[in-house]
C-alpha cells in the first residue's frame, strides 16, 4: 500500500535528481517534446509501493513483473503512466483528448527494427545535404576555409514610419557571454560588425566604425528610438514581422581549438550567407508545396500574443529556409515504404519542428537555441535563432549544437534503445551508477526475444469524461491537468498541422483539423472554459474510473496549483467518485531551474493525492486543527530536506492546499450530496476551508518554518466495515 511504503526522503531524492535532467533518467521521453512531464521515478515508486508489500527503497532497483495486474490512466498526456506500468509488466489502458498525446505515446510503445530506422535516418540526411546543405556552409573570415553554420541569428526589423527605413530591435547587443564561450561578443548596432570586448555590461566603442553603443535606440518595453531619424517605434505593429540575419555561430573544430573554443565561432554574414539565404526564397517560390500546412492560427489564450505580433498562418512562423527544409523532409518521409519507420521518422519531424521556426531564441549565456516549448506559451522574442536543419558531426562523431535532424534522430534512437534496456540510477555518495534492470522492457512487443513476448497497451484517443466500455483495473495512476497550467491543445496544434499531412490520412485520431477539443480539461479564457467545466469533467472522469476499479484499490494522482481554489475541484470529484483520500504525499515533479518556474514564486512540489472507496488511513494524518497539520508538513518539509530539497514558501503552501484538500473530503464524505449542482458542492469545499481556518491558519501555524522559508524558487466515502484487523496506527473507512 502507498500508505505504508511510500517513502517520502528516496522518493524525492529520486524525483528530484531526474528532473534535473529527465533525458539521462528516462530517455524515452526524448521521443517527442510533451509538457510538464511527470518524474517516471515517482510513477514507477507509486506503482511499486501499491502493487508489493515493501518499502519503496527495498523494492525499487529490483525486477519485477505484474502481468495480472490491470493499471488505468485517463490522463496519459506523455505516457508516464503507461510506460512505469508497462515495464512493470502490467496491462494498461490508458487515454487522452489530444491525438498528438495518443501518437506519442503510440511511438513510446511500439516496437521499432532499430538498425533499420538508422540506416533511414541517415538516408535522410543524405538526401537533405544533397538537396540543401550547401545553404548550411559559410566560410570563415579568419582562415578562410569552409565552415558548418550551427545558428543562424536573426534580428526582428520594422520600418520607421517617419523615414521609412529598416530599424533593428536589438533588446542589447550581446550575443553572447563569457561563460561558455572565451569572451564576451557583441553586435555593433551601427556598422554590423561582430567584436569581443571582456566588459559584459559596457562593451566600448566598435573597433570597426568606432561608434559607441546604440544604447538609446536600443528596443524595450514595445517601443524603440530609430536608428536613422530618432523618431519613437512602437512594436508590435500588426504586421508579421520581418527579420534580418545579422549573426552566424559555426564550427570549424580545428579553429582556435587551442583557445578552449571547441571550434565555436561567430561571425557576421558575407555576401554568399546572404545569397544562401536568397536562394532558399527561390527555391521555396518555384517549388509548389505539398505538406506545408496553410492553417489559420485559432484564437486562443496561448495564441493570442502571435496575433498581436500580426501572425495569421502557421506558415509565417518560418523562414524560407526552414520550410524548404521541412517540405523536403516531409516529401522524401512521406515515399519511405516501411510504414513503421516512415511513422517514426514523422515524428521526429513533428518534433524536429520545434527548433525549425522563427520563435526559437538564443541562449547567450548556454549557447544554444531555446526551442519554441521553452516555456509553455509561444514566446515573442526580437533575437531569433535558426538552427542547422541538418544538424552537424562533432569531431567525436556525437551531435554538435541542437535542434537540426542529426540530433533529434540520434536522441529518438537512444530513447527507443532504452525500451529493452532500461536502467535506473541509483546515487552512491556523490557517484551516479547506472543500475540495468535485467528482464524489464517496453512495449507491446518484446524485440528479438524468443519466444515473442506481448504485453497489452490500450491507447484511447478521447474524452475521459465519456469514455465507455473500460475493463476493470488494479488501480488508476495519473496526472491530471493542473488547470490552467498548460493550454496542450493548443500549443500542440503547432506541431500537429505538420503530422496530420504526413500521416493523418491513415489514422481516424487525425480526422479533426485541430487538437483543439471542448472537453479539454484546461481552464482557457478565449475558449469559455472555467473552473465549473473543469469540476464537472474532472469529476466525470474520476467517477467513471473509481467505478472500475476493484474495492479497495487505489485512484492516485499527482496535482499542485497556486491557488487552493484550483484544488477545489479535485475535492468535489474525489467525494463525487465515492472515494476518500486517504494520503496526500509531497514529492518534487517540477524542475527548479526551468525557465518557467526559476526566480518565481511557483511551486516544483506536487501532492501525490491517494484515494480509496475503502481502506485504512494513518491515524496521525487526521488531525482537527491548523496546528495538527503543520505537525505534519514540518515533518514532510524534514523528509524533503533529507533528500536535499529545501521547500520554498510556494512549495509549503502547496503542500498545505494538499493537506487542506485530503481533511475535507474525510470531514465531509459522510454528508456529501452529489444532487446538488456543481457550484453548490464547490460551495461546500469552500465553506469547509473557511471553517478550517483557510490556508493562512495553517501557515500562520507554521511559524517561522514558514515565514523564514524563502520565498521563490532558486535552483539553477462513507465509513464500510473492515475485512482486515486494524492497525493501532491506523484508522479505517
Ligand atoms: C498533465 S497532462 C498529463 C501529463 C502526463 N502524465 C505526463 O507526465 O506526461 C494532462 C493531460 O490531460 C489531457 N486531457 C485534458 N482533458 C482531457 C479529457 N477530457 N480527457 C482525456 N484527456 C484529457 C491533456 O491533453 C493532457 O495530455
């Protein structure tokens, strides 16, 4: 049972180390980009602790396998669930509104001839370099010889509307810091030279033209001063803005190898960069495209910063190089006669997409490109970075730089060899040792095992909230959307046009010409979804599910939100399913150092909520006053530092909300009314966090292991008679 061996310390170690970097842990995530991906190691450690009696610690790093064992998520999102559940050797059943979920989790599963998929991989690129790679050449201006451009830096331009001529946005002049790099460079806004100068913040007059800093007509806040006659431009303008290459990082490992360079270089265009970027134009107008999608970008909460910036059509979020390359792509995938690796390589063209588009931004202090998915939103910058489609060799054959079809092929084929061999990593002092978990796979089918292995995955591409005809399951393991967090649909469109042309004709999940779903559980403005619809499918979905469920087994998922309002629903839909809570655990699931959650106030902690229609809860969890559950999160906030994780104030206020949430449904289980409408059983979760004290109660009660936390984020049912004698410890409903 979670309730037992559930071990809040390792679990949180574990979880906490893999979002670090989730790839090196999980590398089957590397797939396909999905949001807000849930640690596998938490999922794996729920699994564990439900399906064994033993301490997650003894059991996790062991082989196991639970063929009798029938695991449901209605959430799958990435597939976090059906992966654990499936190594584990479970059925799973498993579903999710949006079709791009469906197939990534579809290409998660399915087994894939490997050595196959690399000869087309690098058939591909073949065919790419031969078709388009000289528009990825430039030379160096130092030695002369013949270079590999890395990125391409573009510059958003505007016309003045008192001159009328071309004025740069520059934010700053810097494109890049000494931190990675040997010295700091910089762009002379004037003359377009590149020079370095080891002052980061004052760079000094350009060595070039002589001219200081254009700091006063530097862009911010939607307003710059221009260039040539000082007249005020605002941005954005409503028009889809144009750009200017101004910068190009290339390789060339032999350069200044010696200087700690690793064969980085950066340059400003010459006049062939310019004329490949010419060219590109040329061909994509004489050629007529037959999978560039032409879709409408549809109004929406996440959507509506590209219409501000004039953006209509998909399209206009590339440049003519990019979608010459995608188009070329998209053609020769679309001939491949093995459907398998035709869908394979579809994939990664739907996720190569990413950094293929004029939105991805330069990292100047990482020196990389920051993909279009950064941040969950599309993301408006002025410096835009255009990577290498191809993607380049490094002197030790391992991928230089990121987001070209070298990268993401190589990444999708460790990810897929992870399947018959997944590893764990178990932490020894400060050593990370790589521990095989022999006899563990993933898939469907097991490859070259003899005799043929299977195992049963059911992907469903719906609405939980009506879904019909399901088995019945062993437990329910999910993450359902945090609502509001992350609008899936309609970030997942931008890829989604793409792999729809490429292989919608041949599966009914692509029929829509959107992801875009009404019954998408996210809280959406522009869409007229509030906090009830969320109530409402939330708890639809959860009653569906706890009522295929054997007695006793559990319904567990992971949550956190800002607001204790948010939590609301989740209370209403427990009590709904005729479930009682009967843990609600604290566990790292979020990455400190993401850039949307780093120097914020947001939480990285998740409530693990565990939920039973009947069962045993740990007597010291049931607590009456504010003081009782500050007992307890002090303990939690001790076991999370054990694991080295020192809780934020968002963090404890989170896990409080979590607390809160588990103490009305077992306050209110034995008066709940699922009759009365929706906003009334709201109503009654709300006046029951009142007459708790609310939130505040409960920090106030914290004293100083609340307010002397810090406070942002700074890391890079009704009783049943019981069958089994009760524990001391324990009480039982
Ligand atoms: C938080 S994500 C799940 C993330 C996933 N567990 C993972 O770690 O990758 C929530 C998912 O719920 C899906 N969803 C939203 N409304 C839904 C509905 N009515 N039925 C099924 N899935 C829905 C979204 O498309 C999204 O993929």
């Amino acid at each position: 049972m979670i309730e037992r061996h559930f071990q809040i310390p390792f679990v949180a170690r574990m979880a906490m180390s893999e979002k670090q970097i989730q790839q090196n842990y999980r590398p089957l995530i590397a797939i396909h980009k999905w949001f807000a991906r849930r640690p596998g190691s938490l999922f794996r450690a729920l699994l564990l602790s439900e399906l064994e009696d033993v301490p997650i610690e003894q059991n996790y790093f062991k082989t196991h396998n639970f063929s009798e064992k029938h695991i449901f998520d209605p959430f799958m999102g990435g597939g976090t669930t059906v992966m654990e559940a499936n190594r584990l050797g479970c059925m799973v059943t498993a579903a999710d509104i949006n079709p791009m979920a469906w197939w990534i989790v579809r290409q998660e599963i399915l087994d894939l001839d490997l050595p196959a998929y690399a000869k087309a991989a690098a058939e591909l690129r073949q065919y790419l370099s031969e078709e388009i790679g000289q528009l990825f050449e430039t030379r160096c201006p130092k030695t002369g010889k013949a270079a590999s451009a890395k990125y391409f830096l573009w510059v958003k331009t505007i016309k003045c509307g008192a001159c009328g001529k071309n004025h740069d946005l520059f934010p700053n002049y810097l494109i890049a810091q000494d931190v990675r790099h040997t010295s700091n460079v910089f762009v002379c806004g004037s003359c377009g030279n590149l020079f370095e100068s080891v002052d980061r913040k004052n760079s000094g007059a350009c060595p070039k033209c002589r001219k200081s800093a254009l700091i006063k007509h530097a862009a911010r806040r939607n307003s710059s001063r221009c260039l040539h006659c000082d007249n005020e431009i605002r941005y954005p303008n409503g028009c889809v803005p144009d750009h200017r290459l101004f910068a190009i990082e290339y390789y060339l490992p032999e350069a200044h190898a010696d200087k700690g360079r690793k064969g980085r270089l950066f340059k400003a265009p010459d006049a062939e960069d310019l004329l490949n970027v010419e060219e590109a134009i040329k061909r994509l107008r004489t050629m007529r495209s037959q999978f560039i999608p032409d879709d409408v970008i549809p109004k929406g909460d996440e959507t509506e910063r590209l219409h501000r910036w004039g953006y209509q059509r998909y399209r206009e979020l590339f440049n003519a190089r990019q979608l010459l390359g995608l188009e070329l792509s998209c053609r020769w995938i679309s001939k491949y006669p093995d459907e398998k690796i035709r869908e394979a390589l579809s994939t990664n063209l739907s996720d190569l997409l990413r950094y293929q588009n004029m939105l991805c931004r330069y990292d100047v202090m990482a020196l990389k490109s920051l993909d279009i998915f950064s941040v969950h939103g599309f993301p408006v910058g002025l410096i835009q970075c255009e990577s290498n489609i191809l993607g380049i060799k490094g002197t030790k054959c391992l991928p230089v730089g990121s987001g070209g079809w070298l990268n993401i092929t190589e990444k999708f084929a460790k990810a897929k060899s992870y399947c018959s061999r997944p590893f764990e990593i178990r932490h020894e002092g400060k050593r990370k040792v790589e521990v095989p978990i022999a006899g563990e796979w993933i898939g469907t089918h097991r490859n070259g095992s003899h005799p043929p292995e299977h195992r049963e995955v059911n992907l469903i591409c719906g609405d939980s909230s009506v879904i019909k005809e399901l088995s019945k399951f062993d437990a329910v393991f999910t993450d359902p959307p945090y609502f509001g967090n992350v609008q899936y649909a309609e970030l997942m469109d931008f890829c989604y046009i793409w792999l729809r042309k490429l292989v919608g004709a041949a599966h009914p999940a692509f029929a829509s010409p959107s992801t875009r779903n009404s019954g998408e559980l996210t809280g959406n403005i522009n869409m007229g979804r509030d906090l009830t619809h969320f109530t409402d499918g939330i708890s639809e979905t959860f009653r569906r599910a706890a009522a295929r469920l054997k007695p006793g087994s559990p319904l567990s998922f992971t949550y956190h939100h800002n607001k204790i309002d948010a939590y609301v629903p989740m209370a209403v839909a427990i009590l709904d399913a005729g479930l009682v809570c009967s843990a609600s655990l604290p566990c790292p699931a979020e990455m400190g150092a993401s850039i949307h959650i780093n120097g914020t106030r947001s939480s990285v902690i998740d409530t693990v909520f565990v939920c039973r229609n009947t069962g045993h809860v740990p007597r010291k969890w049931i607590v009456d006053t504010p003081e009782g559950v500050a007992d307890i999160i002090r303990e939690e906030i001790e076991a999370l530092a054990v694991a080295g994780l020192k809780a934020t104030q968002g963090d404890i206020r989170c896990i409080a909300h979590g607390h809160l949430t588990r103490l009305s449904i077992w306050n209110l289980r034995s008066i709940w009314k699922r009759s009365i409408s929706t906003t009334e059983r709201m109503g009654v979760i709300r006046e029951w966090f009142i007459s708790f004290g609310g939130l505040e109660s409960i920090l106030n009660a914290l004293e100083t292991d609340f307010s002397g936390a810090t406070w942002k984020q700074d890391w890079m049912t009704t009783g049943m008679v019981c069958e089994t004698p009760e524990m001391p410890d324990e009480i039982s409903f």
